[in-house]
C-alpha cells in the first residue's frame, strides 16, 4: 500500500461478489441439487449452466462484509472494505457501488486470474433465498491486500465467515486480525452460513478465541457448538465476549457480560427478499457498539437495518438507513 | 437469417439496453445538467463522468420495446424482440433476461463498435425517473438483423420512437413495416419521450400515416400534434385507427374508431420507481389487442401491468403478470 488511507472505525473483510438476483418458483433449487436456503459453491462451468435456467434477473452488488460496510455507511458510521475483483465490467460495477455508498474500497483489482466473482440467487415466492456462489476473484485476497494500519486504527475489524478456511485469504485474515488487536480494536466474526461452519469447522473453532465479537443465525450458532441453542449460547459466550444471535422473524439474542437479553424483529411491510439481511443486522448493531450504544438499542438498529433490505430485491441499502433510524428514535 | 423461426404475436423493435438504477437526490439531474423526468442522450465519456457521480445502484435489463416483450411474455403472450447488444458482460446480461422471459430473441451480437448499450437512469424520492442514455450498439440495428418472415407473420410489429430518427437503424425500421403491413399485421409506434417527439419531429411525422396503433403520454401527443389534448387527440385519431394516451394516476384515455373512452390507473401499493410504465402498459394493451379485448378491457390490463412495474427498482415485471391479471378477473 502506498499512500496513507483514511482512518475508518469498522474495517469489513470478505469476498467481493456480484449478486445476480432472480425470482424462482419454489422447486428451481431442487432441480440443481440445492436446498433452499443454503448456500452452495459452484465452478465457472456449473455458474454458466444454472445462469441458462435462472429466470430473468437484476444484478446487484453483494458480499455479505460488503453488505455490511455499505450498511454501515448508509447509518453514517465510517466503514472500509477489503476484498477483490478483478479488473472487469462486474468488478467496476462493485466498485462504483461500494465506493457510492460511501466505503472506502482500496484493494487493487486483479489484472489475472479468474473473473470477478458471482452469486445467483433464486428468491422464492416466499423471500426465501438460495445461493450458488462462484467465488472467482474474491478468494483471491492476499495479505498485500490487507492495509494493516486500517486494521490497526479501527475500532472493530469485521470478517465473514465464508473467507475462513480457504487456502489463499488465510494469511490476509491473520495480518488482520492481528493488526487489530495491536491496535486494541474488536475482531468480529460472521458465521455465514450454516453449511460453511459444517465444512469449515476445525478452521472457524481455531479462529474462536481470538473472535471478540460472534454473530450468527440459530442454524449457524448451534451447528458451531454441536448443541442446542441453549447450549450454543453458554458455549460461545465463554469463548467470545458479544454473541449475537439473529432469528429472523422471531428477533434476537444478545449475551454480553454474562447478560442474556432478547429484541423484537423490526416489523417489515413486505417482504421481497431475505438476501442481505444478516449483513444488514451486523451493520446496525456495529453503528451501535462503535458509538457505545446498549446492547438492547444496537439489536434495534440492527432490526431497522435488517427490516429495510427485506423490502427489495438486493442485500444493499436503497433508502437511508440514518434517516429511517432518526425517525424511528434510534439514534442518540 | 439462417434457421426459420418460431412465428409470434407481437415483434418489438428498440434498444437494447442495460438500466442502472440509482436512488438519487431529487437535485442530482439538474447538477448535470439534465431535466427531471427526461431522457438525455450522452456519450461514452459523459456516461463514465456521470456514472462516477451516480450513487449505489442495481443493474437491470431495460429498453422501452424490450420491456414491453418481456410484459407480454409475462402475461403469457408470444413475443420477439429485435435490437442490438455487443458481444460483452451488459450483453450477455441483456441477452439472458430478454430470453429467460420467454422471449424469442435472435439478433447476433455486434462484434466490432460501441459496447451494450446502457441507461443511468437517477430515481428521485418521489419515484420519478430521470434517464442518460449511452446508446452504444443500440443504435447499430441494420436491415439485415430483421427478421422479415417473422414481422411479415407477426399481429403487430411495434416500435419505440426513440429508434426512430437515427440515420443506421432506418431501413431495418423500414424493412419491419413493409413486412409487417404485406403479411397483414398492424404497426404500432410508442412516442417514448416529449423530447425525443420534438428532436425527430419531422421523422415521427413521416411514419406516421403508416402507424395503425400510436401510444403516448399527455406531453407526447400533445408535443407531436403541437395542439392541447383534445386537440391532439382529433388530430392524431385522424391519422391512426388507434391512439392510446397515457396520464399517470389520472389513468388513460382510448380513442378507437370515432369512440373515446377513459380507463382509471390501477391502484399501485407503493409507488418506487416509474421507470417503464408506459412500456408495460403497451405490453398489456397489446396483449388484450391481439386476444380481441375490447379496448377498455385491453386498458384494464395495462394499467394493471404498469401497475406492478412502478412497485419496485427496475423496468421488468418481477412478478407474474398473467397470474396477478387472473387474481384481478381480467383474463378472459
């Protein structure tokens, strides 16, 4: 890295996608091998054959940190993202949409090597969706990448869960996490998703002591502790000091302190697309930490936030985050 | 054109073109320059100026008359759509959603000359839609790319006024015409914009004894005829047997055979993004048309399809328009 970068309070590091966003009858994931709602990794070869039988689409920036670090701008916090694309028409169109969105996004782009990454996403009739990711540029994140002193001066640096346990980002994420806590900042850890943590498991519990902050959805949680939620919260919280557990509609858990406390999901006019948000809660409840908000009033901007990407087809804001949370009078 | 193909309802003829759409400030047209509400034609410098200014957007195929196809498809019509891509990413991406539609679409793809074309389109609170369009190999539509036995078998061939005008693009709209009006079909035009009516005034003239079916809003007919509604409306039913004038909330207006009817707008849940109404509403018209609805019924329909496309970002259904027009009792 060259120049000085601007200091953020929250670094975001994960991969940097394209999310090509189709509705889908409820059986199109089963007739390509896919359960609903899970995520699953595919070549460029299988990425050309179900683009052939996905229905019409709208392609939107993605990125599950991503999501989050332009969640996070959208609340007015200062956020950066680390990730890579290539140097294509998809990869300028991530970077126009981060950089748009208020995120400082510094990582050069790769000029070989695979094409900017991708993610299809069949959304049910009932917002559900499921995900067939080809990583392509976005696995390919090294620790030259990663601006240390960023890591260093932030507050939190925030890590989806999908970049643990692949070969090539490993040492990027270590120079991270350790620029972090040098500089007496929060590591924070995303589980992704629930069929990840089942792959990645011997990876993601060797990262868990030093992850200060953990969110995750029930599914995720419980799969990480090999044990019911009860047992999945008692577990984690004695390895990470925040566990935050999302449970869609049913809201969600926040231990901190030895303190168990349970939010109210945001209620949401209408439902389009759950896509993004896991992304959005994390967003909405870093605001909240960085600005020393109480754990019970970051889980309601974490729902707020969540609420307002549910509402459209995309996993990014398309309103004013700030705005809606100064309305609601969740802001101090 | 090699291989035969399959004989369809209606052929449309426009750009094609990739919309990227950004929620945006209500002044951001005007700090370039541009009107709100109005489409402006720029260059490829200007586009990548004004993009870098664009804030986060969403990708989403467009073009009026390959809108209006894909509105047809969705209400269960045939349709094809004539209109030129590069052989790039936006073309690809077009070229998919246009056929994941169900839309017969066979023009190959430019290989030399300007990329896909593609439309900034800044929606503004209130979900108007103020368009820079890079028309790229849009333009680049030749006779050769026309399928003449198929406008020649096709009920109507309808046209997007904004090919017409253009110097490449005028014999391939000559060569559709001629065919369709041998094979016994009827031609339709879609004024698309009261400036482009008033920048090709003289083209749009000259066509227009030609035209059986004409669709506009209130400021292009009004603009073509250079009198006030009413005026317009005597003067234009003159010169084609049919003239559909849209009006936004205020609903539509029919003029057919010496009779004038009024149809009330759909009512819309949330009005998002306005982008494409007037396509959708030509697709359900058309598709009442073909099916001999009686014109009031044939604006019931369209209202309903222009309806569904203002709820959300972008200018293609996301939703089954045949199965929501079955809800509403409009099929026969």
């Amino acid at each position: 890295m060259d120049a000085p970068h601007r200091p953020v309070d929250v670094v975001t590091i994960g991969h940097a996608i394209v999310d090509v966003l189709a509705p889908s009858p409820d059986d199109l994931p089963a007739a390509y091998g896919m359960d609903k709602g899970t995520m699953t990794l595919i070549d460029e070869a299988r990425a050309a054959e179900l683009y052939e039988a996905l229905g019409p689409a709208v392609e939107s920036s993605g990125g599950s940190a991503a999501n989050t670090a332009a969640g996070l701008a959208s609340l007015g916090g200062s956020a950066a993202f680390m990730g890579k694309v290539h140097d294509d028409k998809l990869g300028e169109i991530f970077t126009h949409d981060i950089r748009a969105a208020g995120v400082a996004y510094d990582v050069a782009p790769a000029t070989v090597g695979p094409a900017t990454g991708m993610c299809m996403i069949m959304v049910s009739p009932d917002a559900e969706r499921t995900m067939a990711t080809h990583l392509g540029a976005g696995a390919l994140l090294y620790a030259e990448d990663v601006d240390a002193e960023r890591c260093r001066q932030a507050k939190v640096v925030y890590l989806e869960g999908y970049m643990v346990g692949l070969d090539a980002p490993a040492a990027a994420v270590a120079k991270a996490v350790q620029s972090c806590h040098l500089g007496g900042g929060r590591f924070a850890l995303s589980l992704s998703d629930p069929y990840w943590v089942n792959l990645k498991a011997a990876a993601l519990d060797a990262l868990l002591d030093g992850v200060d902050i953990l969110f995750g959805n029930e599914d995720e949680v419980t799969a990480m502790a090999g044990a019911d939620l009860d047992g999945a919260l008692s577990e984690l919280a004695r390895r990470c000091d925040l566990v935050v557990v999302t449970r869609g509609a049913k809201g969600s858990i926040v231990v901190a302190e030895g303190t168990t406390i349970e939010v109210d999901a945001h209620p949401a006019d209408h439902v389009i697309d759950t896509t993004g948000a896991g992304d959005l809660y994390a967003a909405g409840f870093l605001y909240g930490l960085i600005n020393d908000y109480k754990p019970s009033e970051c889980a309601e901007l974490a729902s707020l936030a969540a609420a307002e990407v549910i509402g459209h087809l995309g996993a990014r804001p398309q309103t004013s985050l700030r705005a809606a949370a100064a309305t609601a009078g969740l802001l101090h």
